[in-house]
C-alpha cells in the first residue's frame, strides 16, 4: 500500500466514514493541518484529497474549505406511498408506518401516508389525486396487493407475516411465541392461556386469506409447539379467542374470573393492548401479577410510561423491519422485472421479564 492510499483510508476514518453514513456535511481540516497530524508532505495529502473527491467522499468549495459529501445529493429520490390497512386493529400498522415514513425522509424520499381498504382503493385513490408514486410500502397487509404488481408498481409489503408473491419483510411469530410459551414453561408454568387477537369468527384473517383456520394461526401454533415440546397436552378451554380491544380482553378474562374455573398460573396475550385488558380484570379480582400470574404481550409497541405496569412482551423489531423494507423496495425499483420474490424473516425477541417470575 502506498504512502497516499495510507493517508486516504487515514482520513476516512477518522473524517469521513461516519458523517457520510449519517448524511453530515462536516469539513475537513485543512490540507496542511492533515499534513502536520499524519506528519506528512502537503504533496501527499493533497493525492489523498483528490481521490476522496474522485470517489465523490469530499467535495472542495471554493474559498470554504473541504467538506464530507451529503451522499443523499448522489442518489436518486423517489416518491413512496405508504400503504396501512383500514381495520380496526390498525394502530399497530399506523406505528409501523412511523417508523418507516421518517427513514424514508431521512434517505431524501417523499413519503405520504394513506389509510385504505385495499389495493382497488388505493390505486383508486392514486386516480383520483392524479398521482402515481414510483412505489409503494404495504405496512402489515393489503388485501388484493397483486394488484399492484399488475398495475406496474414496484412494492414491499413490511411487517406481514409471509407472502410467497411479493417482497416482504415478515415476523416469525410462530417461533417467537413458541420462544416466550418456552420461557414460561422453563419458569415452571404448565397452565398456560392464550388469549387469541382472533376473534371466533376470523372476519380479518378471512380477508387477507380465504381459507383461513384459527388452528394455522401463527401465534396458536407457536403456542402449541411449546406445549408440546414439553409435553403439557393442549386445553382449548384455556385458548380465548378475544378479538382485538382491551376491552374485549377485559370483559373475557371478567367472566372466566366470575365463572371460578381460572387457575392458570401464567398467560401468554397475542398483544400487548390484550395483555393489558387482561391485567385490568386480573387486578380488580385482587390477583397479582406477577406474583401469582405470570404475563408476557406481543408486540412492544406501547411507551414503557404508558403501561399500567412494567409488561413482558414479544418485540416486534419494528425498526429492523423498517430498514430491511426500504432496502428490499430500493433493490426493487432498480430492478423491477427480477420474477424472484426476496423475503426477510424476523424472529420476535422477549424484552423486560418484570412481567414474569418462576412458579413455586
């Protein structure tokens, strides 16, 4: 390695590397204050310079000084729709989208958020305010999203939970609950409930798939496999399909209090707004938790100072997933007649255990 190629991975280093990963625009110190640090010739540093700003790393101004370059003007910008599913559980999307919308700014994108039925109404939407973004994040799931690739219009679909015909960025939920039903089990719990987000009827799950069963659930059969793992066989009557409000989850753990046949030492609650109604119940019939009930939530997606206490949970990794779809899209709009469909599968992870403790 020449003496010039030393000093040009000298000042990226110490200079450049992080300022560009992080779009700052920093100056450099000047030529002869590099030459007096590296305690080598003007002639050198100056060969350094030139390269970083052949490779477009650095940028001279005139009569300013050297600066790190704001790689964003080197990149191409596009205009990006971000797609949450109208239901009534879409809170959970809508924080996906959160995530997902300041990145895309933060990378030189527009970003612009619409609420919609599906993929007919939101191509409809596009008609109607004369637009055509050059590509599309599905936060969750868009019934009909083939529809898009029909209409020509390159998109990921970010926090799903697998689809064989899109890009997509997918939680693993059938082995993170397997993971946190594990974890119980390893505390010494055997009688475990599972509160379902799946109300009896499955109206949403229907939607995105027609034959859908409660008992293909991801989160049902992460539970099962835990319990079968360790050889604790499978009670329905401790499998509560509660939907997808506190409320609901309240009102159902009410009246299996009220009813007297509650004795499950631990619950396991598809998310955190159903492990907080079922807290609530839990509290008002004088039982603690988690001194006498363990309880663990999927999702994270709650302020840790709005809980109404310090609650185990299934982390979604909502930031992971925001990365990986922008990154999947990108690889999309470059290179939009690829026929190979990319998947990037996420593994839930536990987070706080205060909402859990070992059985006596």
């Amino acid at each position: 390695m020449t003496l010039t190629e030393q000093i040009r991975g000298a000042i990226f280093g110490e200079f450049i590397r992080e300022n560009y990963a992080k779009f700052e625009t920093a100056k450099l110190p000047t030529e002869r204050e590099l030459a007096a640090k590296y305690r080598v010739s003007l002639v050198t540093v100056r060969r350094a310079i030139d390269e970083l700003e052949q490779k477009q790393f650095v940028q001279r101004r005139q009569g300013s000084g050297t600066y790190v370059v704001d790689r964003r003007t080197l990149e191409k910008h596009y205009s990006i729709a971000l797609a949450v599913p109208a239901e009534a559980d879409s809170v959970f999307y809508t924080v996906l989208a959160g995530r997902i919308e300041p990145e895309l700014r933060r990378l030189g994108h527009e970003a612009q958020l619409l609420v919609v039925e599906d993929a007919e109404a939101l191509l409809k939407t596009f008609r109607n305010r004369g637009i055509r973004p050059d590509a599309v994040v599905v936060c969750g799931f868009l019934v009909g999203h083939l529809q898009l690739a029909e209409a020509g219009i390159p998109y990921v679909i970010a926090g799903g939970e697998g689809y064989q015909c899109a890009d997509n960025v997918a939680f693993d939920l059938r082995a993170g609950v397997r993971n946190a039903v594990s974890y119980l089990i390893r505390l010494g719990h055997r009688r475990i409930l599972f509160l379902s987000n799946l109300d009896e009827r499955c109206e949403l799950a229907t939607r995105i798939n027609r034959e859908f069963v409660f008992e293909m659930s991801s989160r049902y059969q992460g539970y099962c496999d835990a319990l079968l793992a360790a050889g604790i066989p499978i009670d329905r009557a401790r499998v509560l399909p509660v939907g997808v409000t506190k409320r609901n989850s309240y009102q159902m753990m009410k009246r299996l209090l009220a009813s007297g046949t509650f004795d499950s030492t631990a619950i396991f609650a598809s998310t955190d707004m159903l492990a907080e109604g079922a807290a609530t119940a839990l509290a008002e019939a004088g039982i603690a938790i988690p001194e006498q009930v363990s309880l663990i939530g999927c999702d994270n997606i709650a302020d840790e100072r709005e809980l109404l206490l310090p609650l185990t949970s299934l982390d979604l990794r909502l930031d992971d997933v925001a990365g990986a779809a922008l990154r999947l899209l990108l690889e999309r709009i470059d290179h939009p007649a690829e026929q190979e469909y990319r998947s990037v599968v996420l593994i839930p992870r536990l987070v706080r255990s205060e909402g859990t403790v070992r059985r006596a």
